[in-house]
C-alpha cells in the first residue's frame, strides 16, 4: 500500500434533507458516501477558547470529521507537506486516512467535533509524539516504495 499523503485526504459533501423546521444529516454505513465502515462515533464539546486538539497521529484508524456545530480548523501534515482545512458546515466532513499527523485548532465558541471513525478507541494505534511520526512516515514511506518498486 502506498503510504498516506495530505492529498489523500477530501472534503466529502454529505446528504442534506432540508426542512423548513431544522435540517438533517444522515450517513448509513456501505451507502458509498464515506470510504470507510464507522465502528465508532466520538464528539468533543466544551473547548474552551484557544485550546487546540488532536496532536497526534493513528496507524491504521480513518475519520470523517464534522463541525457538527461552530468552526473550527484542522491542520494535517504528512511528514512533507501541511494543509489546514477550516470546517464550518455541518453538512461537510473532512475525511481522513491513516498515517497523517492532525492538529484542532480555532476553535469557536460552543463548537462540536463530531467523528466518525473506522476503529474501537486503541491508544496502541496513537502516535503521540512529532518526532516519532516522522520517523515513522520516513519507514513507511520506503518500505512502502520497496513494495511497490
Ligand atoms: P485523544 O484522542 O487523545 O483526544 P485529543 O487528541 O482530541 O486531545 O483522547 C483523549 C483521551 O480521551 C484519551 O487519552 C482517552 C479518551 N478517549 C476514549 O476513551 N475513547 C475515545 O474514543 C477517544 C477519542 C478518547
């Protein structure tokens, strides 16, 4: 498998049922919308101003993520390139594979970071630290390119 680069992550529109009295968002998992099966739903809530989140990489987890409320921004990085996406629609998701170092940030006030994700939570899938992300982007990516080559 080729290794994961910020341009293998998309803004993905979801479905949207308008409804003078309030709208609705439904993802049904196999409907095609989303390129991975969700095991998992996760929401982060009472930010408070100026905080950031995330910080961190997973090995295998995807996501979609959606300002289900507010704004917010999310810098990805891969190890050479960064790209920062701001989220401010509860009818986009940000979707995002494995291998990508992520950072939450600009947060508005009473924002919810709604995830939908592919894995059980499994802090053995975490990679915490900056630095051992790079190295290990710098592992995978040739022996990614020995397999392929
Ligand atoms: P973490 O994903 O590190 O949050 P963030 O990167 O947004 O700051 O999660 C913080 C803690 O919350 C983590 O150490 C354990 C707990 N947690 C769960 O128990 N289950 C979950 O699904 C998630 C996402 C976190």
């Amino acid at each position: 498998m080729r290794a994961s680069t910020v341009y293998d992550s998309s803004l993905i529109q979801l479905p949207k049922t308008y409804n003078q009295k309030g709208n609705i968002t439904a993802i049904n998992n196999l409907e095609g919308i989303i390129p991975f099966t969700i095991d998992r739903v996760y929401y982060l809530y009472d930010i408070p101003g100026g905080e950031g989140r995330g910080g961190h990489a997973h090995k295998s987890l995807k996501q979609l993520i959606i300002a289900a409320s507010g704004s917010f921004a999310l810098t990805l990085a891969d190890g050479t390139t960064k790209q920062t996406f701001n989220l401010s629609k509860p009818y986009f998701g940000l979707y995002m594979p494995a291998g990508l170092w992520r950072e939450l940030h600009n947060f508005s006030s009473s924002a919810i970071c709604l995830v939908l994700a592919s894995e059980k939570y499994d802090e053995d899938d975490y990679i915490r630290s900056e630095q051992e992300f790079n190295r290990y982007k710098q592992n995978h990516d040739s022996s990614a390119i020995r397999r392929s080559g």
